[in-house]
C-alpha cells in the first residue's frame, strides 16, 4: 500500500474563523477517505509562503513517500515551491478568482489579488499530474484552463486527468434530543461574500411571524475577508421583533457545534448568484445530510441540485424570501415530510454519497501514481509570479489603482525581501 503525503490543513494551526474552514473540512475528509483504505498518510499543515515550502521540504527529508495529495491552492504551492519530483495530485478547492470578483475593493488592491491568485492557480496546473474540484462545475472549468495551458487530457490513465470529487457524507447518524417544542432552524459556518444574509434575515423573520415556536440558531459566522456579511446579519437581528428568537453563537467547539446539531430541526444556507456560487461547493451542508437534518437552501450551487435531485430537502429560487419562508414553514409543520427527507438522506448516505463512492478515482491514483511532463504550450493568464515580466505587470497596476507613489514603495519593498 502507498504511503501518501497529505498537503493541506488540519486545523491544528489555522481554525475556521480565519477563513480556512472549508480547506480543514477538504483535507479531513480526504485523509479520513485515505486511511480507510489502508494507505499510510502523513499530514502536513504548511504556513503560508517560503516557511510553508521549508516545512514541506522537511516532511519529504524525514520521510519516504509514494506521491503527495495536496489540498487548496496555497498548500499546493508549498508544495510545488519545494519542487518535489514525486507525483501530485492537486486538489483544487474552489475557483478563487471567482471569489476575487465579489471583493468590494475598498482598498483598491483587488487588482494586485487577482494577479497573485492567477499566476497561482497557473502554476499549479502547469506542475499537477492529476487535479480535482469539489464541484462537477468546476471539473469542466479546470479543463478549460488545461486545455488554454496546452496540456493533454485523457480518460487514459497515462494522461493527465481531471475528477469531480465532490458531496460525500460521513457515516449517517440521525441523532437527536428530547423534543421541547421549538423548531430550530440552523446556520453554520462563515458567512461570505456570497451568503446573502437579508434574504436569509427576512424569511425568518417572516417564518416565526407565521409559526410561533420557530427559532433561529447560527454557529460561524464573521471571517476576515467578509466581516461586513455577519455584522450587517447582527444588526438586523438586534432590531427585530423576534431578537429573542435568535440565537447567535459565533465560533464554537466541535463539541458544541455537536450539541446544535442533535437539537435542529433543518438547516440552511442562502446564496446570491455568482460565479462563485456557480461553479463552489457548501460543505457545511454534508455534516447536516449526514445527521438527519432536512436542508432549505437557494439554488445556484452544484449542491443544490443534489439536494433536489433526491429529495434531501427544499430548494427555492435565489433572493426570494418569502419561497425560503414558505419552505421552513412546511418542513416545521408536516412531519410526514420531514422524516421522508431524513430517509433520503439516509439512503444517499449510503450509496452515492458515501465516501467509498465519491472518493474512489482518488484511491485508485494513489494506488498507482503516475508523474507526467509538466509542458505548457499554451500562454498562461499572467506571467510566473515574480518573474521580471509579473513584477512589471504588477507595478503599473499598483501605479494604476494606488498611485506611483504606493507603487515605488512596493516594488522596492519587495526587491529588498528578495535579497535578504
């Protein structure tokens, strides 16, 4: 059996309130999916930057692996950085130039953002031998850019491929408490820049309105890079009628993220429309699949289909609220219909959601890594990151957006770290 390196984050140094949540909960499940298989996994939680790419290098010296998994663009560029010959899968967790777009950019810096993460993600397709997305969606968009690098895609395991890794549950464990009369609709996770929490807001609002015993829980919520969504959720929250209502934990344990489960009676997520939105994955929603907990959510995610597809909760259409409020509604007061979505969830728990099905093209890669040639034919997007080329490109956007004087001051910043 293969002894595999898993690049990512654990989250023995990062926690979901930094805005790592969704890479901890990918890499995770892939370790969880490796190990079950029997495959030796060691774990590396690199830092960010020329100490990640140390760290990486210092696993690879102490140890003796067969091929490396790395999860999320940064991670794998540690890995790339520490320019390892071994096979890489890469897992390419979401489209992050996507998520860029939907930045404000107040501090007119969104240019320089999107420059990093394009030479990013272009080095990482250019070096990856094998790639996976969270998302079908995203399987088609990574293949788009392959193609435009020039490389080969095959379904022939000699060539490089591409898998949708995408919705598994854990193990389905419908648990929960004693009975006390509330109804408590659930939240969990961060909300980002694509949550849209006025949606959300007015369709509980008009939920408990309707339905007295109706309450509201939220567990997450404020991340670094979209402070404003949560803040502008609390206030709302704070000025309703229904304030009593409302339950806002901010970042809890494990254990008692646990408890809020075995005590909701569904759980949901609003999206606005975007290409984040279109091409992501919401991975909170398979912790609530896989407790038995029926699912409201907008459409809009790959997910989404999913969960209409068979049948594991109510899905209404983006920015209506009064659709979301109908839905908590029926799922509070039919019974009957509840428990046959806790059964469908039970049943593509088991099947095609379970781990074993979902994650079986990456176990069997590991099983048999292979290292291709890396040649790029094609122009990537932007020049290799700190290449004369990049630097230059960065200096008269910087000049462009924050002024020459920013830029001088950045460029000769940046010259200075490189000859330290």
């Amino acid at each position: 059996m293969s002894s595999v390196l898993l690049v990512g984050d654990d989250g023995s140094r990062t926690s979901a309130d930094m805005g790592t949540g969704a890479c901890i909960a990918r890499t995770i499940r892939f370790r969880n999916a490796l190990t079950s298989q029997g495959f030796d996994v060691s774990v590396c939680s690199p830092l960010e930057g020329k100490s990640g790419v140390r760290e990486v290098r210092e696993f690879l010296a102490r140890g003796s692996f067969d091929c490396i998994v790395a999860i999320s663009p940064f991670p794998a560029e540690a890995v790339v950085e520490a320019d390892t010959e071994l096979p890489l899968w890469i897992d390419m967790n979401g489209m992050h130039p996507a998520e860029l777009q939907l930045e404000p950019g107040l501090d007119k810096r969104s240019g320089e953002r999107m420059l990093r993460m394009l030479s990013l993600e272009n080095m990482l397709l250019s070096r990856g031998d094998a790639f996976s997305t969270p998302s079908r969606r995203q399987t088609y968009a990574v293949c788009g850019e392959l193609l435009l690098l020039g490389r080969n895609i095959s379904s022939d395991n000699s060539q490089l491929m591409v898998f949708p890794i995408p919705h598994c549950a854990h193990e389905f464990n419908n648990f929960s408490s004693e009975p006390d009369g509330i109804i408590r609709i659930i939240s969990t996770g961060s909300f980002n820049l694509w949550f849209d929490e006025v949606m959300l807001f007015n369709a509980l609002e008009q939920a408990m309105d309707h339905n007295s015993a109706i309450h509201f829980e939220a567990t997450g919520g404020r991340v670094p890079f979209s402070p404003e969504k949560y803040d502008s959720f609390c206030e709302m929250v704070a000025a309703s009628r229904f304030k009593n209502r409302f339950t806002l934990h901010g970042w809890v344990s494990v254990e008692e993220l646990h408890e809020i489960y075995s005590r909701a009676s569904m759980a949901t997520y609003t999206d606005i429309l975007s290409p984040e939105t279109l091409l992501g994955a919401r991975t909170r929603v398979l912790d609530w699949v896989s407790r038995g907990i029926p699912v409201v959510c907008t459409e809009g995610a790959e997910i989404s289909e999913d969960i209409r597809r068979h049948d594991l909760g109510v899905v209404v259409p983006s920015g209506n609220s009064e659709a979301l409020a109908n839905a908590f509604v029926v799922l509070a007061e039919d019974i009957t219909f509840s428990e046959s979505v806790k059964h469908s969830q039970k049943t593509w728990s088991e099947t095609i959601g379970s781990a074993s099905y979902v994650f079986d093209p990456l176990i069997r890669w590991c099983n048999d890594p292979i290292s291709l040639s890396g040649k790029v034919l094609g122009t990537p997007t932007v020049p290799p990151m700190n290449s004369f080329q990049y630097l230059k490109r960065l200096f008269m956007e910087l000049s462009r957006s924050k002024g020459w004087s920013y830029a001088f001051k950045r460029f000769f910043k940046r010259t200075f770290s490189f000859l330290k």
